[in-house]
C-alpha cells in the first residue's frame, strides 16, 4: 500500500516548502516565486498535492523526470526587443506548470510507454515545486526524493549518473509551445550541451523530460526523503523568523552543517555564458569574521569558495546564502551589493562522495585544479 503524504495543504506549505526548496538549491533550482505560485495554483484548483514513499512504489511501470532548463540571468533589453520584433514571441503562452507537462506528455507519446510517476532532478525553488504542480494537474505520482540533493547546472550531476541509468530520450517543450526532442547523443555532456542548446532557442523559457526508467531501479537510484527535509527546512526559517531568533543558527540545529561566514556582499561579477549563470559574489566579514573576506563561484549554483584567497569548500558539498536577518535563502540572481548575508555550509549526499559521484561534481569538474576536500575536516578553522 502507498504511503502518501499530503505534501502541500495551504498557502503557507506553499511558502514553506518553496523556501525550503530555494534554501537546498545552493543559489540555484529557479525562481522561488515561480514555484509558490505553481503550488498555488493547484491549491485553488483543489488539486491534492503529495508525495510518496518511494519504499512503498509497487515494482512496475515507468518513471520519468521533467525538469525546468536554461539559465537564470536575468534577461536584458536587447533579448526581451529581439524576442518580441524579430521572432514576434508575445507573453508566454504556458507557465512552467504546463511546460513540464509538455514535456512529459511528448516523452509518452515519442517511446509510446505511458508515465506512472514522477521524480524532481533536483531541489529548487522553480524546478521541484513546478515538477510537484505538474504530478498534481496530471494526477500522477511523485516522490518524496529527487536525483541530487540539491540543485545543480548540468544533467549528468545526478545519480543516474553515478549509476549509471538511462538518460534518454529527452523531450522539450517551452513555454510558447515550440516541441522538440533528443533520440541520441554521444555522451550525457552532449545531451547537456543540446538540451541547453534548445532551451537557449526558447529564451531558457523551457522544460524538458527525461531518465525513462522502470519503478524498480528508480527506487535504488534517487535520494530518499529531500521533498520532506524541504518543508522542513522552510518551516524552520518560518519559525526563526516568528521567534525572533538567528536564522542559520537554527537552520543548521535543526538540519546539520556548519555556519561558515557572515558579513555583507561588496562585489558581484556575473555573465550568462553558454546558458548559464556564471559569476562570483565577494563577502566583507563582520563579526568573528571581520577581517576575512570570502569569495563564492557559481555556475548557476554556488560550487567554489575561497576564503582570504585560499580555496576553502567547494561542491559537492553545499554553499547556501541565506539572509542574516530573515533566513530567506537567495538564489544567485537575488543577490545584491549590499545585503547582510549569512553563508551555510552543508555536506554533500553520499553518492557524490564516491569517485563516480566526484567525477561529475568536484571542483575538476568544473575546469579547476583543486582536490576536494571534506566540509566537516575543514571546517573548524574559526572555532
């Protein structure tokens, strides 16, 4: 028997969850409005949105994973003039919501296998609550985990990866109804490389669907339990808040990891490259860490730091900025000079510490020649 879980069941789960979603995304993982007013709109459509235990998921059927892609730059005014004169693109026709059912709906039809549940690529704002809204208009099932932990640029930083599963076909649809598909690639890069591609076409308006897997091995590959540690964590920053209490201090009470640095942004360098959002925010300490200054590196997500100009911790252990007052967790877009912010460090899910779950996710994966190094055997530097 299904062991279900009314995930969402008012406007304050809604936030919650959202923000717990944002938190998890290191920076990254969509807008968090995107993803509140997706819920929302399943709440007033009364539609139930849960989840399930994956341990109780019956050994049959199919599972697929629609997730959201493109970049999170914001867009300039030559891009917004392009896309309405040149290509003659009104308003979006299709929400996330809707693009995500796309998606998955041209997967179905593309490999004629009918769909059974849903399982979120990741933890984020924009791409786990819109992965839930879709299950809910569909009426399929979703699980209570996801294939990262977390939130991450590129497809094959996941664990059907490190498991080595299936990835495609992939089918995408964006938000103006444009359809396309990927039946073959050479490699899971070459079907980041052209899925990024298609979405860029989209103006990174875009949702794609992937991972055909059967029931029986999704459930030894995705990570158990990350949709319920969200609300949790976002409950939590609701209670630091009415409590009037210092929100990372009971953030990593509550849910593990370090408090890493405080002090306010003095610098933002950023670039939509390739689509992604590529940059780096500077921190000036206050506090213990007057002084110090920290730098963070993000592809979408944060994945690098240095602190006083030495390399400190780095993916695939998490890096969250969260507002030192509010506990409201910022993706990179959000962050702006000036802001007093409060940086939360978190180990990474098992599956990334292995050698195959490092070859995708370390600093080298990323161009940099560092050797990671554990968040808890370094941690300790200011204590």
């Amino acid at each position: 028997m299904l062991n279900k879980t009314i995930l969402i069941k008012n406007y304050e789960d809604a936030e919650d969850f959202a923000q717990g979603c944002t938190f998890f995304g290191t920076g990254g993982g969509g807008d968090y409005q995107e993803g509140y007013e997706a819920l929302c709109a399943q709440l007033e459509k009364n539609n139930e949105i849960s989840c399930v235990n994956i341990n109780t998921l019956k050994d049959k059927g199919f599972s697929c994973c629609p997730f959201l892609m493109g970049s999170i730059a914001p867009e300039d005014e030559v891009t917004v003039r392009e896309r309405e004169t040149i290509y003659e693109l009104g308003p979006k026709k299709y929400n996330y919501t809707q693009a995500m059912i796309g998606a998955v709906e041209n997967l179905e039809k593309m490999t004629g296998q009918p769909i059974d549940v849903l399982v979120p690529i990741e933890l984020g704002g924009a791409n786990t609550a819109s992965c839930l809204a879709a299950a809910a208009e569909m009426g399929k099932i979703v699980i209570d985990g996801d294939y990262t932990g977390r939130a991450i640029p590129e497809i094959q930083q996941t664990t059907p990866f490190i498991f080595e599963k299936e990835l495609m076909p992939i089918a995408s649809f964006d938000c103006w109804g444009s359809v396309a598909s990927i039946t073959a690639a050479e490699n899971w890069r070459m079907a980041e490389r052209i899925g990024k591609l298609i979405a860029a076409g989209g103006y990174s308006q875009c949702a794609q669907a992937g991972f055909l897997i059967p029931v029986s091995e999704m459930k030894q590959t995705a990570l158990h339990g990350t949709l319920s540690e969200c609300l949790k964590a976002g409950r939590v920053i609701r209670r630091a808040r009415e409590e009037k209490v210092d929100p990372a201090k009971l953030l990593v009470k509550e849910l593990g990891g370090w408090i890493i640095f405080r002090g306010e942004i003095s610098g933002k360098d950023w670039e939509d490259r390739n689509g992604y959002y590529w940059g780096t925010h500077t921190i000036t300490g206050c506090g213990k860490y007057e002084g110090h200054e920290l730098k963070i590196w993000f592809k979408n997500e944060n994945h690098l730091s240095w602190l006083d100009g030495n390399y400190y911790i780095s993916s695939p252990d998490m890096i969250q900025v969260i507002d030192s007052e509010t506990g409201k967790p910022y993706t990179n877009n959000c962050v702006k000079i000036g802001q007093k912010v409060t940086v939360i460090g978190m180990r990474a899910r098992d599956a990334f510490r292995t050698e195959r779950g490092l070859k995708i996710l370390s600093p080298q994966a990323f161009g940099y020649n560092y050797l990671y190094r554990y968040i808890e055997d370094i941690i300790n530097i200011f204590e």
